[in-house]
C-alpha cells in the first residue's frame, strides 16, 4: 500500500476561511446580493427608484453616448417583447455591467451638478437680498467689503495690490486730492468702513 498524501495546506485553509462566519453586517449584505438576480440589479436597487429612474436618467443624457447606447436598446422595437433583465440591456448595447454602473455613476453627477447650479441661480436673488440686510448692519462688516469688493468700490485682495506695495507705486485712491478737488469715492468708503463699530 501507497503512503498517503497529505492534503496541501492552502486547500486546508481556504476550507477554514470559508466555513468562518462573516461580520453581520457584512453577511447581511452578502445575503440580500445573494438573494438578487444579478449584481447589476442589486446596484440599481439601491438607487431611489430603482432600474425606471436609472433608465429614465440615462435618457436625459443626450451628450453621453453610453448612455444612449443603453437607452436605445431599452426601447428597441424588436426586443420590446422580452426586455428582459439589465444584463440584456447592457448585453445589446455593448456594454458590460462594470461599465453598466460606471455610466450611471457618470450620468447621475453630471446631472445633479446642472440641477445644483439650477437651484442655486433660481434662488440667487434670497441670498444677495439676506447678504444686503445682514450687510447694512452694524455687525455686517464682512457682507459690506464682500459687496464694495464686487462693486470695485474696494480693491481685490489679490497680487495686483501686493505689486503696488512691493513697487511703492501710488494709486489715485491712495493720493492726497489736490485742491479743490474731491477725494475719491473708494477712499471715503475705506474710511467709512474702518469707523465703524467692531462686530
């Protein structure tokens, strides 16, 4: 009779691994992908409403042209009948199911950076006319040389004002007036503003 082999340890240890319990938190998520049809469908899942509102999102996007890869063989004519799952989707569009997720992922920031900058500019007007009334107080100091700044009442605090100082060159703000003449605006403004009351 032969010796027998040992069994190789690596084969040994996968056994172990794989009979160790996992975290709960994580064999839950094991579990529930597990229990879905495919990983593709588990992703699109998570997402708020679901495998309609990822196809409708790609549909938005007409300069992306995954998307409208996948889009289209969503609504091609001949496969209406049997849509099938996401697999088949992205199976007739070309693409695969890792390139799938990654064109959601594309879509859905480019679109919610435009619906961010949408929302900001409709409500743009509330937060100019709250800075205006926070800037005519006494506190608002920083919403005044914020709106004298924008309106070049005040320099920008930027490397052209350091070119000045480094040059000992003077600007007509920083210039007595000669006589009979008006101090200029900007200087009366910087005045105005270094009197004021402390915040």
């Amino acid at each position: 009779m032969g010796a027998r082999r040992p069994k190789p340890a690596g084969r040994d240890l996968l056994t172990r691994i794989k009979a160790a319990p996992l975290p709960p938190a994580l064999e839950a998520r094991t579990t529930s992908l597990r229990r879905a049809r495919s990983p593709l469908s588990y992703v699109v899942s998570k997402i708020p409403g679901g495998r309609k509102a990822v196809l409708r999102l790609l549909e938005l996007a007409t300069d992306d042209e995954d998307a409208q890869r996948i889009a289209s063989a969503f609504h091609d004519r001949a496969h209406q009948a049997s849509v099938g799952s996401l697999e088949d989707i992205a199976d007739r569009a070309g693409i695969s199911p890792r390139d799938f997720i990654g064109v959601i992922a594309r879509v859905a920031y480019d679109v919610n950076i435009e619906l961010g900058n949408v929302i900001f500019a409709v409500g743009y007007p509330k937060v100019m006319k709250a800075s205006i009334d926070k800037a005519v107080q006494p506190d608002g100091v920083r919403d005044r040389e914020m709106h004298l700044t924008h309106s070049k009442f005040l320099p920008s605090k930027g490397p052209l004002i350091s070119l000045h100082n480094q040059n000992n060159q003077q600007t007509n703000v920083d210039r007595d007036p000669e006589p009979g003449e008006a101090p200029p605006f900007e200087r009366t403004a910087r005045r105005v503003i270094r009197n004021l009351p402390p915040a």
